[in-house]
C-alpha cells in the first residue's frame, strides 16, 4: 500500500517542487490549492500525511488542522510558514501539528522530515495493529483472560477505575488479586501518582500498624528513626492492603478511621495528618464468615465492600489456560534471549487438565521452569514436571494420598499444605526460620501459614 501524501499550497510552482523531491514508487502525492479542495481530496483519499501551507485563498490552514486533529484517523501533519513567523509555527504545534517548516526551505529538510513522519506512521499502524491482536487475545493491561469470567472481570475494573471507589478483591491465592489492583490504579486519575501495596498476613500485629501509619522515632522499642507509614507514601495514589482479612482488629479500627476522616496519628506523635488516597483491598477469606467469628469488623466490611471484584480460580477457567501458557512461555523466551516454540498438543492438553491449586502464579512458575530447561523445538509432556505428567494417569500411590483425591479441592489443599510443611518442620528439627529458608519464604509468612492450618500451637516452642 503507498504512503499518502497531501500537498496544500496555492503556488502551483510549490507543489510542483515538493512532488519533484518526494516522488517515488511508494508514495501517492496528492494535490490542492486551497481548503475547499484539500478537505475533498483528505475526506476522500485519507492522506497518511499532510504538507500544509498556512496562507490560503479562502482561510486559514490553521482551520484545517484542527478540523483533522479532531478527525479519529487523524494524519500527521506539517505545516508551512513564512519565513520570520515563528509565532504561527507554535500555534500549529499546539493545536495538533506533527512538525513545521519555514519558506524557504531545503529539500533535504524536507525529506527528513518526511522520512520520520512516515516511520512514525507506520509504528502507530503497528502499534494499532498489535493492540488489536492482544485485545482478540484477551490482554487486558497485564491481565489475560479470555474467558466469560474473566471478561466480566475487565469490564467492571473498566467501569471502576476512573472512579475514587473502594475496591474488594477477593479470590483464591495466585489468582492475580495484586495484578488486578494494579490494573484499577493504572487506568485510573491516579495513574501519576504512587501504587503502594502492603500484605497485611506477612506482618505481625506489632509491626502492622507501624507499616501503615509509620512512627516517630523512640515511639517503640526499636524504633530507632522516624519512618514514613503507607497511607502517607500513597499519599494522591492508591494503597492496596492485600489479605486485609488477617488484619488485627485494633488496627482495622485505624483503618476505619482513615478511611471516614482521611486524617490519622503517626504512632508515637500527636500530629494528626490527612491524606487523599483511593483504597483497593484483597483477601482469600470469606469475609462474612470472619465477621460471625468476630475476626473482623462489620462496619469496615461495609466501608469497603463497594465494590466487589470476584477473581475465579484456574480451574474454573480453563479456556484462559492456553494463552497464559503462550504469554509466559513468549515472555520468559525472550528474557533467556531462545526461540519459542509453543507446546505440543499433548503437553498442552495435559496442562488444560490439570487443577492448578496455586492458580496463575503456578502456572508461571511452571513455564518459567520448562522454559530454561528446554534445549530446543517445543514443550513436550516429557519435559514437564513429574506431578504434572502423573496427576491423569495414576492415583497416588500411598493409601494417605488417596484419601486427598477424594475429599473437596480446599480440603484436600490444606492437607497436603499441612502435611508438607509438617515435614520440612521435621527435617530441620521444628526450627521455623531454617524451614521458612529451605522453602523460600518469609519467616512471618511461614508462621502466619501455621496458624492458619492449625499447626501454630505445635511449632510455638520451636527454636
């Protein structure tokens, strides 16, 4: 397809020379003489770009340019003065003009101009192009998902996030409750503005509120130094509190607070300091159930179930299976600088089966790692992981893994959660910091995860 180009001057001798120096096989030069004709010529043939002298027989070229910068399609375009009116040339710019030049001009000039105007045509085209592509593959932001579910999920993070309010998420672990969050504050007013984000379950209760509201310095034993609290550090942004459901009551009343009177006290000052910031909160738990059990307050609950975003599981969409594997597998490739090759049939039909109990982020997990193992061509099932190839084909061999087959997917979550951490406590002698290393996590995080399978009080003595 050649590139358009739209040549508006009343001096014919003009048009001719800039024909002269822009002519080739790819390009379509058009001509006119004044804005009547130019506006037949550009509603007609759609220039890609538009060569536009100012001084014209029946008006302003300046009328024109807005009238296409307005225009959906609008082309690029580049305006042409007389010599010495360097104020007109910044008019064009603000109102819409890709560039300018001034009579008389080089042909060299001209052309480079041309030149980088059409290469950024053709980006746009591409970046269209490409938009459009992600958007049929169900890329929302950072978010994939093809799925009605998931579908219904874009569709109210669209609706919200212009807006200032509150936001529950809530969905099982490595459903994509922070990337959700993130998606709500990039496509909102804030966007500019700080995205802080704070797990409430890895803290302990005596730290928790020092992360939100920060201290003074001498305010507690260890507080060496003033620090700067997370309300205050999203301060025109958006504060996400993930896992808001294991939040200490006392300082879910504080949160309350703020959340009424945008105002609250450092610990250990008596400053009461305000702060704008737009709240989005997540949780796995089942927060009425929380409330019968007075884990958490009723009246927060209202404050911040405004919005209610539910993300599913993997398992209940498998159709968004296929593209996240493509996703990850293209983003790991090209981090390791190989060739993607996809998956074969086989791998891909065993992976669409299996039940994925830490959702998106051990779907992740598991590209990554046939990713960097592969040596070349695609995923095959044998590269798989053994628990992945097995899960179809053969129940688990001891009678206690049998049993985990037959009880519901939560339940038997939790027991092969307990009875896996129950044997890394064991391999190192019930020392919690040594086990939450072998595992790779946090020590907080590891003794929050005891006591929410009921292993707490085992290990309290623990070294």
């Amino acid at each position: 397809m050649r590139y358009k180009i739209l040549v508006v001057d009343d001096e014919e001798a003009a048009r001719f020379g800039i024909r002269k120096a822009l002519q080739a096989r790819d390009v379509l030069i058009l001509e006119a003489c004044d804005l009547k004709s130019a506006r037949l010529s550009a509603g007609r043939e759609d220039p890609d770009l538009v060569l536009l002298d100012v001084n014209l027989p029946d008006g302003s070229g300046l009328d024109l340019l807005r009238e296409m910068a307005a225009s959906p399609r609008a082309p690029l375009v580049i305006v042409i003065t007389a010599h010495g009116s360097e104020r007109l040339a910044i008019e064009a710019i603000r109102a819409g003009a890709y560039e300018y030049l001034s009579k008389p001009f080089e042909i060299d000039e001209l052309r480079l101009l041309v030149r980088n105007a059409r290469e950024r045509t053709q980006l746009a085209a591409e970046n269209r192009i490409l938009k459009e592509e992600l958007e049929q593959a169900g890329k929302f932001g950072d978010l994939i998902g093809t799925s009605p579910s998931m579908q219904r999920v874009f569709e109210i993070v669209d609706r919200v996030a212009p807006t200032d309010v509150t936001v529950l998420i809530q969905g099982d672990s490595g459903t994509g409750k922070e990337l959700v969050s993130r998606e709500i504050h990039r496509r909102s007013p804030r966007k500019m503005m700080p995205f802080v984000a704070i797990n409430c379950a890895a803290l302990p209760d005596s730290l928790i509120e020092s992360e939100l509201f920060g201290h003074e310095k001498g305010a507690f034993t260890g507080a060496v130094a003033r620090r700067t609290g997370k309300f205050e550090l999203a301060d025109g942004g958006t504060l996400f509190l993930d896992e808001i459901g294991d939040m200490a009551p006392a300082t879910q009343a504080k949160v309350l607070r703020v959340l009424e009177d945008r105002r609250f006290e450092p610990l250990g000052s008596h400053e009461t300091r305000e702060v704008d910031v737009r709240l989005v909160c997540a949780t796995h738990r089942d927060l009425r159930q929380a409330i019968g059990a007075k884990e958490f307050r009723e009246d927060l609950f209202y404050r911040i179930d405004v919005v209610r975003l539910e993300i599913p599981p993997l398992r209940e969409r498998q159709e968004d299976i296929e593209p996240l594997l493509d996703y990850f597998g293209k983003t790991f490739a090209g981090k390791c600088r190989i060739e993607w090759s996809g998956f074969t049939a086989a791998a891909l039909e065993r992976l669409v089966s299996c039940p994925w109990p830490g959702n998106v982020r051990e779907l992740r997990n598991l590209v990554e790692r046939c990713v960097v193992l592969s040596l070349k061509g695609p995923i095959d099932v044998s590269d798989l992981p053994g628990e992945v190839v097995s899960i179809e084909h053969r129940p688990p061999a001891s009678a206690r893994n049998a049993e985990l087959w037959r009880l519901p997917y939560e339940q038997a979550r939790d027991a092969f959660e307990r009875e896996y951490l129950l044997e890394v406590l064991e391999r190192h002698g019930g020392n919690i910091s040594q086990a939450a290393a072998a595992i790779k996590i946090h020590r907080q995080t590891l003794q929050y995860k005891l006591k929410q399978l009921g292993l707490r009080r085992s290990w309290a003595d623990g070294p």
